[in-house]
C-alpha cells in the first residue's frame, strides 16, 4: 500500500499541534471606587484614586499584561529540538467604578456612560497587545529550528520571547502617544 506524501504531511501536522497547548488566556476586571455628583467631583476623583502607570502618572483606566511561556526539549542524537511550548497571558484591567451614580443627574450619568465605554474600549487595545504578543512568543519558540545543545537553544528561546515582549511594550507606548491616552477614542471626561 503506497501512502500519498500529502497525508503523511497532514499527519505530521496534526501531532506537532495536539503536542502544543493552546494559549492561556486570564481576564481580571478590578475597580476603584469614585464618589460624587457633579463631572468635577468624578474627575477630581479620577485623578485622586485612578490607577498610575509607569512614571507614577495616575489614569483613568490602566490594563498591565504579562506573558509567560515553558517549554519542553526533544533531544535527539543530533541535538536538542523544542517539542512542545506552553505560553500564558494574565491581563488585569483597571477601570473606574461610580458608586454615588443614583444621585448624579441624567445628563452627567449618560456622560459617565459615554466615557467609561470609551475607557473600556481604549484598555481592550492594550489587552490585545497582550494576547498578541503570547501568540506571538508561542509560534515563534514552536518554529525554532533544531540546536546542538538544549542549554542554547533554551536561551536562544527565552531571548526570543523576551524581544517579542519588548516589542508589543513599544506597541503599547506607541498606542497611547496616537490615541493620547484614549482621548481620541472618546475617553476623556469631562
């Protein structure tokens, strides 16, 4: 029985991915509370209690990822290869929660509602650079072509990773300075 070199192909295929797990994705949601009536008394608030980022610098929202990745060697008689990768993404997102909201008017609240749903969609962007950037390291470390020894080629993988992370950090930074901060998504309140 001759067996066409697509399947065999196919075959292969199929085991190098049921050997890689998927991405792990973890989602936190946290709030800080906000207090008050008036858009001064949210914003006064917002610039008290809001999340800082690098530099101390306080936000209104704020979204921290973090990617990390193992893996497993295949030594063989001619070296060391990467068998299979694992590779982890923990995102939590900080965003503004208004407690005093019943005593606010219609008019503040439709505000509120209109800046927190900007705020929110301007952090799903940093999320996205995050699980972009743990795809990235899984595939790219998968790819890896085979070392002569597993010593280099694990830190040839870390290396790897560790410049695809620089790399969406930028992506971050870059994002903020274009988008000022979300402002120009409609995240800016008052």
């Amino acid at each position: 029985m001759r067996v066409h070199p697509f399947f065999v192909w196919c075959l292969l295929l199929l085991a190098m991915t049921a050997a890689r797990a998927a991405v792990q994705i973890e989602d936190h949601v946290e709030h800080y509370d906000i207090d008050g009536t008036s858009p001064a008394d949210l914003r006064r608030e917002m610039n008290t209690k809001g999340p800082k980022g690098s530099g101390g610098r306080r936000f209104d929202g704020y979204t921290r990822w973090y990617v990390s990745w193992q893996y497993r060697y295949n030594r063989t008689d001619s070296g060391c290869a990467i068998d299979s990768v694992s590779t982890h993404v923990k995102v939590t997102m900080t965003l503004p929660r208004w407690n005093s909201q019943r005593r606010g008017d219609d008019a503040t609240r439709q505000q509120w509602g209109r800046h927190l749903t900007a705020l929110e969609l301007h952090e799903q962007g940093h999320r996205r650079h995050g699980i972009d950037a743990g795809h990235e390291v899984d595939r790219a470390i998968a790819a890896m072509p085979p070392a002569a020894h597993c010593d280099a080629l694990g830190a040839a993988a870390n290396a790897l990773g560790a410049s695809i992370l620089k790399k969406y950090n930028q992506r971050d930074l870059d994002y903020d300075r274009e988008t000022q901060h979300g402002a120009t998504q409609g995240a800016r309140f008052p």
